[in-house]
C-alpha cells in the first residue's frame, strides 16, 4: 500500500486520442479539471489509439513510459482523461506504485472539496460510494484475506465482504436522509407556487458565469472564481424586473461534458428547481471556441433530468471579449426572444435580459374552455380578477363552463396553484396549447 498525499499532489496527466470514441475528450477542459482540483500538473502524456488496451488502457509501451515519467517526476497521482474500468485502476496502481484517477473520479473529487451545505455534502458522498462500490477490488491483498485473531479464524466474513457491506449500510443511510432532504425541500417549492412568482433558473456549462450574473441581477454574494465548478449548492433569490413584476431566480450547478452518471442521480433533487422552472436562462460562454459544442452538452443534461422541455432564453454572456460585439436581442421569425447577447462582468445588455425575460414570461395569451363545479366558485372569481370571461354557462348538472382568456403568466400561476389544465374541456372549436419560446435554434 502507498501514501496518499492530501495536498499540493504532483500529477501526470495522460490523454490519449481513441479512433473508436466518438465523444473525445477535451485535454484543456481536462487540465482546468485538474488545477480545480488542486493539483499541480508536472507532465502531460498523449498517444493515439485505435481502441483501449484491456489491461492497462493506454497500451503496455505507453504505460512504462508513463511509469517512468512517474519515477522521474516523483509525482503523486496520475490522472486519467478517460473512463477507467476497476480492473484497469488497479493494475496502473500497481505498476505505477502510486494513486491513479480517472475523470469520473476526477470531478467526484472537485464535487467533494465545492460542497457546503448539508444537502450538498450527502450528495456528494453518496455518488463517491456509489463510485466506489465497484473498485474494491483495488489491488490491496489485505481485502481479500479473513480476518485474523482469537475467534475470527477459519471460515468468516472476508474483510473486503465486510467493507462491501459496510458500504452498502452507508449508501443506504444517506439515501434516507437525502429524502428527508427531498420532502423539507419539495414544502419549500410548494411554499414559492403559493407565493405567485414566476421561477427563472439558470443553467449552463460550468465557468460560463453564471454565478457572475446571478450576482450582478440580485446583489447576492454566490462565491464567483475563473474554475470548473466554483459554485455546488443552488440559491434563490427575488429578482425585481421592469413594471413591478418580480420573479425567483436560480443558480444552479454548472453542467459538464460527460457529466457522472451518479452525481445527476445524486443532485436529481438540487435540479428539480431547473424542472420546475417556468423559463430557462440558458448562459452560454460568447468567447469559448467551443460554445456550440457546450451548448449542446448542457442540453443532454437537460434530457436527462427531464427538464428539455422547459421554455429556454439563450444568453450569450462575456461579450467584452469579443470585438465589435454589441449587446442586444436576437428574434424568431415571430419576434419572439431567442438570444440576448450580454457582459455579465461589466454589465452591458442587463436591461435588455431584464426585458427579455419580461418579453418571454408575459408574451402572449391562453384562450382555454373551462368546466368547473358549482362549489369551485373562489376560482371562478379568480379567472374573472385575472383575466376576462369572453363566454359563460351553466350545463344540467350545475357546472360552470366558461371561455377565459389570461395572460401567459396569469395561467402558469393558476395552472400551477389550482391545476387549470384539469378543467380543460377538450375539443371546443379551439384549443390553443400556448408555446412561450420555441426551441433555441
């Protein structure tokens, strides 16, 4: 077994370019992921192949070189830019006689250091478990022998049993406390829908200033710094927009290419605020080469937790690095906000999000045939204060039915208090289902 520095650890980076993956790997994302971490990279290691070695990955030449480079740089961990298996981990480990790392293993770390608050920190350490429950099997003889002494001789629980079991009494514990974590925070939602305010979330890919224009639109003080993944914990904060209208606004995780699949599970509840979001602020980094590319990976996290559906607002952000780049708006074919082309850091274009955002949210009317019962009458009277009552009736059960037509955000509150769709008589002469943005393009 070997030492396992906590700090300041020298690394040898290894990248290799595979003919047979189609979705490479960045090795400069790679090394910001690395100096996020803490880690000081002293080698950079790439080779080509056409499709991984089964034993040591990269191929036995290029691993001794790696090994060697290891020696003379007497570095302390040796990280991967690629998904390791556990049988792969484990036989670089003991070649190389020090800790190897793969990108998962990576970011689960990055995670790990972020994480302060007490949700945060559960789910941080349940996706590192669930990491872990398949490399215990890391190349240290000591897990696979009995356990010794007076009573524990012959046949027992060997000790890497014991560690698998132990883990699994763990994941189990923290899976419970995480949904207790998920009811106090589902109240807290329910709390903010009764409150009638629109919810805005932001997302985008990690370092592309969120954070910087959550703070800049509500005067909070979310940590900002120039690394991946600078801010875990989500915070909500009241946004105050033009004409009195006010709205929640979200910061939220920074999304990655290749994002692990057990920290989607983990912070599934963290994101729930981006599924339930009335619009998306969808930040794109304006001076990454890579921004397209970006822009799609946030996307496929978005798949994955359900939320590709939620009405979308690009916003190009960082414009003060590029040249001859003005704020402003960019429209559909019906006029609507697509892209709004902004600098977070030295506040060009704010005005124009904040009228984007009222533009999106309010743009728009929903004409709908409602049915409702004779003891629904407080609702009845709220669709006449909210909106206006173009046809009313009475049908032989006693059942109001009435054509209504509200403001786009008048019907997302009341849709989300009181359940309009539920009331929805299908099949009248209409039935306009209202789209508040259509997909960015």
């Amino acid at each position: 077994m070997f030492e396992r520095p906590q700090k300041g650890e020298r690394a040898v980076l290894v990248h290799l370019e595979l003919y047979s993956d189609l979705n490479r790997e960045d090795l400069r994302e790679f090394r910001e992921l690395v100096i996020s971490a803490g880690a000081e990279p002293v080698v950079t290691i790439t080779g080509s192949r056409t499709s991984p070695h089964s034993r040591y990955f990269v191929g036995t030449g290029k691993a001794e070189e790696v090994r060697v480079c290891v020696e003379r740089e007497q570095a302390d961990v040796v990280l991967f830019n690629h998904a390791l298996s556990p049988v792969q981990e484990r036989n670089l480990e003991q070649l190389f006689q020090c800790r190897v790392l793969d990108r998962t293993g990576l970011i689960l770390d990055i995670f790990a250091q972020r994480a302060r608050t007490h949700e945060g920190k559960l789910q941080v350490e349940l996706a590192q478990l669930q990491h872990l429950s398949t490399r215990l099997v890391r190349g240290w003889t000591h897990l696979e022998r009995q356990k010794g002494g007076i009573g524990l001789r012959g046949p027992g629980e060997t000790q890497l049993e014991t560690d698998r079991r132990l883990l699994g009494d763990r994941i189990r514990t923290l899976n419970k406390r995480l949904a207790k974590v998920r009811r106090q925070r589902e109240q807290g939602r329910r709390a903010r829908k009764r409150a009638e305010r629109a919810i805005v979330s932001l997302v985008g890919y990690t370092n592309a200033g969120k954070s910087t224009l959550f703070n800049v639109l509500t005067h909070a003080d979310v940590m900002v710094a120039d690394q991946l993944f600078a801010t875990l914990d989500p915070t909500l904060r009241r946004l105050d927009l033009a004409g009195g209208q006010s709205v929640l606004l979200a910061d939220t995780v920074g999304f990655i290419r290749h994002l692990p699949h057990d920290l989607v599970e983990a912070f599934r509840s963290t994101l729930q605020e981006t599924r339930d979001a009335d619009l998306l602020l969808h930040v794109v980094d304006a001076a990454s080469e890579e921004r397209a590319e970006q822009r799609d990976q946030v996307n496929k996290v978005l798949e994955d937790i359900d939320a590709q559906d939620r009405p979308q607002l690009l916003v190009y952000n960082k414009i003060d690095q590029l040249p001859d780049v003005a704020p402003r708006i960019e429209r559909d074919g019906e006029g609507r906000p697509l892209r709004v082309w902004i600098s977070a850091l030295n506040g060009q274009g704010l005005d124009l999000l904040g009228s984007a955002i009222v533009e999106v949210l309010d743009r728009g009317r929903v004409i709908q045939h409602l049915q409702l019962s004779a003891a629904e009458g407080r609702l009845r009277a709220q669709l006449y204060e909210r909106g206006q009552i173009l046809q009313e009736s009475v049908d032989h059960e006693g059942n109001w039915l009435l054509k209504v037509e509200l403001p786009a955000g008048e019907w997302r509150i009341l849709d989300r208090q009181e359940n309009l769709s539920e009331h929805i008589i299908m099949g009248i002469d209409q039935n306009p289902h209202l789209a508040v943005m259509s997909e960015a393009q």
